[in-house]
C-alpha cells in the first residue's frame, strides 16, 4: 500500500502541486523526447546527415590526400593522413547541418501553430526556448557520435578512446551550433526563404574555417586576410575545439569562443522571441 502511494504521490508533495523546478524539468524532458523520439522514428534524417561528411571523408579525401600536405602543428606530433585531419571539421558539418535543421523545423512549427502553442505553456518562454535547444544538442551529439563510429570503422586513425574523451566538446559545439540555429529562425520567417537563408550561413561558415584544409595553407597562398576572416568564423574555433579534444588536448582560446558565441546567440535567440521586446513584436507578429 505504502509503495503504490508513493508511485501516485505527485513530486511536490501530498497537496497535489508539483514544486516549479521539477515542472520545468518534466517540460524539458518533454520536449526532448518529442524531437528525439520524431527523429528515432524517421531513419532516413539520420541517414541523409551522414552521406555529406561520408562523401568527403571516403571520395573527397581521397583526392585531396597529395594536396594537402599537413606539416607538424598542434595538437599533432606527427605528419597524420588527410583523413585525419579532416574528421573534426566534418564532425563540426554534422552539428551544423543539424543546428540549422532544427532551425528549419522551428520555421515550420512555427507556421503550423506548434510554436505558438509551446511559447503560450505556462513556464517562462526562456526555458521552453533552451529546451528546445537542448533537444537540437541531443540530436547532434547522437548524430556526430554515429560518424565519429563509422569513421572509426573506415580506419582513420581514430580510436575509440578519443571520442569518448571529446564528447563534452561535442556536446558544447552542438549547443553552439544549435543556438546559432536558434537565432536565425527569428529571422526567417516563411519556410520558402529558409534555404536561401542556410545556404548564406552554413557554406560560407563551413568553408571559411580549418574544417577542410589548414589555414597556414591560406596564408602560404597569400590569401591572409581570408586567413584572418576565418579565425574570426566560431565554426573555426569549433573545428579546433574538436581537433585538440579529439588527442587529449584543450584548446582554450577555441574553447572561450565557442562558449561566448554560445552565449551571445542564445540570448539574442530568448530576446528575438520575447514579444515584448525582440524583433517579432517589430515585425507585428506573435510568437
């Protein structure tokens, strides 16, 4: 009798109320089951994520193996494969591809009046918009996680060790990426403009970083100043963060970028949802 009253004893006592913190976490929790569990029930989403890094890593890399000569930089002790090298940076395309599909997905939900009906739940608007940037995180992590293992498989160089030992870089990247995600869906307001929108964020983040080749390369080149753009891109300092975390290393300034962009984009994300005062209380729509 004592156990099956304490099974329907609610959490914040014999009044039938539940204490404000564990209704917050419930709601989190909820809204982290519903996009891991769409994403679970939709295979081909996993699938579709992985084929871009996989093309680069196994066809792409192959090509470029005799281009790009990696020379001894941290956090490497030695001449390493392409393919090598290019993990992290691939790592970091998987996060983003994913932060601005869960962009995508707040468009939609947004146009369809799930948004509205979330932002309207009793609990402050702030938490129910990080929960849904802890859901975009969760999501990334398993998805980085799954390449991290088929790169492991393909023989790269990579142990298994070391993603074990790069998850929480893993983990702070995607909520990086993933709040970045967050802030460009303030701005996109109608699902046909969203591609025009990820193709001007997304390739020019991706392909004005290290992810792909070094930037001694650009400055050897003569290009410093997309060199100097590039470390100015946080995706560079994510790919970096990944790379040192990757061999056992901390890259710290990286590490300091990554979690002040993580930082910045989230708060700009809350106030552009605040009807009171973001840009959508401008623009004359609700939420």
């Amino acid at each position: 009798m004592s156990s099956q009253m304490s099974e329907a004893m609610p959490v914040g006592g014999f009044n039938g109320s539940v204490s404000p913190f564990w209704h917050r976490m419930r709601a989190a929790r909820a809204i982290v089951q519903r996009e891991t569990g769409r994403f679970v029930r939709q295979p081909a989403r996993l699938w579709a994520a992985l084929v871009r890094p996989l093309l680069w890593l196994v066809v792409f890399a192959a090509g470029f193996h005799n281009v790009f000569g990696v020379s001894i930089v941290p956090p490497y002790e030695t001449y390493i494969d392409y393919r090598l090298y290019v993990v992290p940076g691939l790592l970091g395309m998987v996060a983003l591809f994913n932060g601005m599909q869960s962009s995508l997905a707040l468009v939609y939900d947004r146009e369809t009046g799930a948004m509205r009906l979330l932002l309207t739940a009793p609990l402050p608007r702030s938490w129910l918009l990080l929960s849904k940037l802890l859901a975009a995180s969760v999501l990334s992590v398993l998805q980085m996680l799954v390449f991290a293992v088929l790169a492991w498989l393909l023989d790269v160089g990579l142990g298994w060790w070391q993603i074990v030992q790069a998850l929480p870089v893993m983990l702070l990247v995607a909520l990086m990426l993933a709040a970045l995600g967050l802030w460009l869906s303030v701005y996109v307001r109608q699902l046909e403009n969203f591609a025009g929108a990820m193709n001007f964020v997304i390739f020019p983040m991706f392909f004005i970083s290290s992810a792909l080749y070094p930037l001694w390369k650009l400055r050897e080149s003569g290009s410093v100043w997309l060199e100097q753009l590039s470390w100015i891109n946080p995706f560079t300092h994510a790919v970096e963060s990944l790379r040192f975390a990757l061999h056992g290393q901390w890259a710290w300034p990286s590490l300091a970028v990554v979690a002040g962009s993580l930082l910045v984009a989230t708060v700009l994300a809350v106030r552009g949802y605040d009807p009171q005062r973001g840009w959508i209380r401008k623009r004359g729509g609700g939420a």
